[in-house]
C-alpha cells in the first residue's frame, strides 16, 4: 500500500527512534511505501523540502511557530496548518495515490487536510488518538465552555467531531481512553474505535556497573541513594506545583536522591523552587543532549510521571515507554481518570498515587527504595513493554483491517 503518515513531529529520517518513526519502519518492513509530512517550524529558518528515498519521502514542510512561542502566534499557526498541509501535497504528491492515510493528534485541525486525501484517492483513514483536544485545554483552565473562550472551544469541539466523523478507524491509548471517546462522542461507531497503544521498537539497553558509576560520578548523584527521575515536558499537563510538592516533602530524605530533566512553559517555576530552597538531594537540569540523557536515566533507579489533578481525559503519557526500555520501575502520580496506574499496578512494575496525594507518593518513594524490589519490578517492566507495547503489535492493529 501507498501510506501517507501527517504528524506535527519534527524529523528528517525514519532512522531517529520514537513512537512514530518506529511504527513508520514496520510499515517499511512489510514493504508498503511511506510518505510523510513531518513539519519545521519557521523559527528554525529552514525552507520547505523533500527527502527522498527508495521506499520513502519525508516532506519537510516549513510552518508557523507553535512551540516556545506566545498564545497568539501559536494560535495563528495552528489554524493555519491544514491549509498549509493540504498545499504541500498537492505540490509534492500530486502523483501519488494513498491507499492508507495515517495522522495523529496534537492537532485536530489537520481535518481538512486528510479529508482531500481520503475524496481524492478513496484512501481509508486511521487516526492515532494522542490526546482530546479541547477537552484537555478545559481541564487545564486554558480554555472555558463560556464566554470568548467558550467561542473558541465550540469551534475546536467542532473540528473535532469532523476529524473523528471522517476517520474509519480510531487507535486510542489505552482502554480509558476507547471508553472516554465513546461516552463523550455518541455519534462514532463502536467498531471503528480501538485500542493502539504508544509503541516504539525496543533497543536492548546493557547496564554496566563501571558505566553508572561514571555517569552518577560526572553528574555528583550520590551512590549509596536510590535515584529517582523525572524527565520530560514541565508544563501544565504535568502538574508542576505537585512535583514542586513531592521534591520538598522529600528534602530530608536520606535514602532518596531527585533528578528533573525537562524544559517547558513551567520550568522557571521549578528553577526558582531549586534556587530558592537549594534541595540537597535533588538536581534539575534544564536540557541535555540525547545520548547524554539516556545515559543519565540508564544510570538512575526509578521513573516518575506526573500528571495534573484535574484531567478528566485519561492521558497516557509515552514517557512511560523509556523508562520500560531501561528496565526502570515507575511511579506516576496522576488524575483519578486516567488507567495508566492501572497498567504499571496490574504489570508489577511500579505504584500508582493520585496526583495532590504527598502521603501517596511518599509510601511509593519508600517501597522503591527496596533493591531486590526494584529489580523484580525493572524486570517486569521490560518484560511488560515486549508483550504489549511494541511497534510491531502497533503495525499489526492497524494493518489487520487491510490484510
């Protein structure tokens, strides 16, 4: 089959690992041709361009800024994606007929874009649900369903339920998230909606104990301590006054040390948390190369995620993927409506406390400070992602309704 794959990801080959370029080589495996759309923002001052190989092109589409930049900009280049979208390909892959097109959110306002593909080939339509959008934005308080703002959610809401009228099947994140489209948007057909979880191809990741040694001596982590990480976005999704709490409930913690790696629109909150206080068992690092973060999380004991309290869509956060890969166990510390509590709990390989909850959190942080429990739950956590979450079983969802 001809792919057409639409993602707001910023890459330039299918050889950088991630959800979507591991999923996009499975495609490549079983020798479909893939054609992708993978923006770059107009910050970066690279002009539109295509990349192409034998078996696949990735269309470098140049577009506004909607990273690290201010709500107004944001905003214009958000609603002016589709056109942009639908411009480049009718430029670069006019000759092309898409059997299968495959997008994802962030964003919803791809819709009009995918709706030209699917009329002007006939191409069926699956949309990887990544996250609910307005939905999520009402949660955080960004948006309302009143007033100006509520203007602004009705016309999201509605593109939104034009996305999933014109998907024909819906991969969501987990089971939560399957029930929560359904419940919320009556119109879908039960059949269309399934469950395709984050996914990536795994690497085999050995731990040297003269490497973690190396590693916690470059960085000054003290070796006698269970090491606990978080790395990822610090923004609002992620309920940074509570990991701000849990850091501070833990100050004195003689058997646990905090690592936070991340940038995001919330991470002055957490320098000045540091500057201010000055944690003696904990670090914060505002950004690292690649490699050097891998080497940092593969030298630490324990994942965390975060979520904000006040989600009432059920987010899974693919963070939790890395640290399965690394054979860590985690901790998530999240809204009561999301199952990914449920899934680390129910694999045996981490705890689950709901986010606001520092007595929770603290009982997680003393349970893993237990290295023989560790161990056992790191194992579980490998063992867990090779069952279930990796980009062949992902392919294998998506491909079925075509075989």
């Amino acid at each position: 089959m001809n792919i057409l794959f639409l993602t707001l990801l910023d890459f330039s080959t299918l050889n950088e690992k991630g959800i979507y370029t591991d999923l996009m080589r499975e495609f490549l495996r079983d020798n479909h041709t893939v054609c992708i759309i993978s923006p770059t923002e107009k910050g970066k001052k690279q002009p539109t361009r295509l990349i192409a190989n034998e078996k696949n092109k990735i269309l470098k589409l140049q577009i506004g800024n909607t990273q690290k930049t201010n709500m107004i900009e944001k905003g214009i280049s958000t609603l002016t994606l589709e056109a942009k979208f639908k411009k480049g390909i009718k430029e670069y892959f006019s000759n092309i007929k898409f059997d299968l097109v495959i997008y994802s959110t962030p964003p919803i306002t791809l819709q009009k874009a995918v709706d030209y593909v699917k009329k002007r080939d006939n191409a069926k339509t699956y949309l990887l649900l990544k996250d609910i959008f307005p939905q999520n934005a009402v949660d955080l308080g960004i948006l309302s369903k009143n007033g100006f703002k509520g203007i602004i959610h009705n016309y999201f809401r509605e593109k939104e339920k034009k996305l999933y009228a014109l998907s024909d099947y819906i991969g969501c994140m987990s089971q939560a998230n399957v029930d929560f489209l359904l419940n919320n948007n009556p119109t879908i057909p039960h059949k269309t909606v399934e469950v395709c979880p984050n996914s990536i191809d795994p690497l085999q990741i050995i731990s040297e104990k003269q490497m973690i040694d190396l590693v916690k001596e470059k960085y000054k982590i003290p070796s006698d301590r269970t090491v606990f990480i978080y790395g990822g976005n610090l923004g609002k999704p992620q309920g940074i006054d509570f990991l701000i709490e849990c850091l501070d409930a833990n100050k004195a913690n003689d058997q646990a040390y905090f690592i936070i790696v991340g940038a995001g629109t919330e991470f002055n909150k957490v320098k000045n948390y540091f500057e201010k206080e000055q944690p003696k068992n904990a670090q914060l690092f505002e950004h690292l190369p690649k490699n050097d973060y891998e080497m940092l999380a593969n030298a630490c004991d324990v994942g965390l995620i975060f979520l904000d309290k006040r989600f009432t869509i059920p987010n899974f956060p693919s963070r939790l993927l890395s640290y399965m890969q690394a054979s860590k166990p985690v901790i998530a510390a999240t809204d009561i409506n999301t199952d990914i509590g449920k899934v680390i709990e129910g694999g045996q390989f981490g705890y689950w406390s709901e986010s606001g909850n520092i007595q929770g959190f603290n009982q997680c942080i003393q349970l893993l400070c237990d290295e023989k429990l560790r161990e056992q739950f790191g194992k579980n956590a490998r063992s867990y992602l090779e069952n279930n979450y990796t980009a062949k079983h992902s392919y294998e969802i998506i491909i079925k309704h075509f075989k």
